[in-house]
C-alpha cells in the first residue's frame, strides 16, 4: 500500500463515516429544508474528520483489510559501519512512531540523535520495505568529528519483531542497521 493508495483509503472510509452519521442526525433531528439538510452534512463532515483522525492514527491497526506491518514503538539495534577505511559496530536505540499515513523514525546513540524527515512503507516485490531519508544531530562534544549529516535507509520489514536494513549518508558512511524488538 503507497501513500496515494492510504490516502485513497482514508477518503474512503471518511465518505463511509460521513453518511452514517448524517443518517444518524437525519433520524434524530429530521430536518425538513434543504438548508436543514446542509447543516446535518456539515455536521456530519465535521465529526468525520474528528473520527478520520482517529482512525489514522489508532484504528486502521484493527482492520483486516490493511496488510501493512505494524511497527513496534521500541527497537534495539546494532549498526555496522564503514566510514573511509574504519569499520566498527554501535548500538543504538529506536523509536517508531507509526499511523496509517506516516511513519517518523528516530534513532539515539552516545554520539548523536537522528529523526526521519520523509519515509514511506512501501509494497516490494512481495516485501514491505521501509525507506527513510534522515538528519543527524551530533551532541556538541561529537560536532566536529560527526557532524550534521543526511542520510537515507532501506529496511526489508519481514519480521515486525526482528529485521535488517543498509544505511548510507552524504559523508560517504555506509552500513548495516539490525532491529530487534525490545
């Protein structure tokens, strides 16, 4: 499912609320005008949106119909890494942020904090993969060493509890990032 498609969803299911609350305050108020009508639908539209949000955020994790992963809130993971010629290993943590429609990811390490800046689940080749493009803020003690930096990562989510993605970065810093469910 790409975005176009969540969106295309989510429409949807705000027609669906919108005319069965409408009935709803149609039964209860039965309004006898044309303007009595249009007022029910604003009405109806308004406590859609309210509901849509909502949904976005909690209630599409309950409908069958949507095969996406859901995501784990808390991940532990391990990134390798080469950067020139040193390679080396740091653990990180992880922290998912996930509705219908957008997926935040944000990684803290010793060194430096890390949140996504555009991302999307995407259907691939019978696999759902992540991509998330990132900017890095270094702690000020790191700043000259590992300064800010832009990077994207490519994660093949077949596992929501345990899975692996590469990583790569404007400075040339390449890897490996393993999640694993904490």
């Amino acid at each position: 499912m790409n975005m176009k498609s969540k969106i295309n969803h989510l429409v949807r299911v705000s027609a669906i609320f919108c005319g069965i609350i409408f009935l709803i305050l149609k039964y209860f108020k039965c309004p006898n005008t044309l303007l009595g009508n249009w007022e029910l639908l604003t009405q109806a539209a308004g406590y859609s949106v309210i509901l849509i949000s909502v949904y976005d955020k909690w209630l599409w994790r309950i409908n069958p119909f949507i095969k996406i992963p859901i995501l784990k809130k808390e991940y532990n993971a391990l990134i390798k890494y080469k950067y020139n010629e040193t390679q080396g290993e740091k653990n990180i943590d992880v922290e998912i942020f996930q509705t219908l429609t957008n997926i935040n990811v944000s990684i803290n390490t010793d060194e430096i904090t890390s949140n996504s800046i555009m991302s999307e689940l995407i259907e691939e080749n019978n696999k759902f993969v992540l991509y998330y493009t990132y900017i890095t803020q270094p702690k000020n003690e790191f700043s000259d060493l590992n300064p800010i930096k832009y990077g994207t990562c490519k994660v093949i989510i077949d596992d929501v509890k345990k899975f692996h993605g590469i990583y790569w970065t404007n400075s040339k810093t390449k890897g490996d990032i393993y999640f694993e469910e904490k």
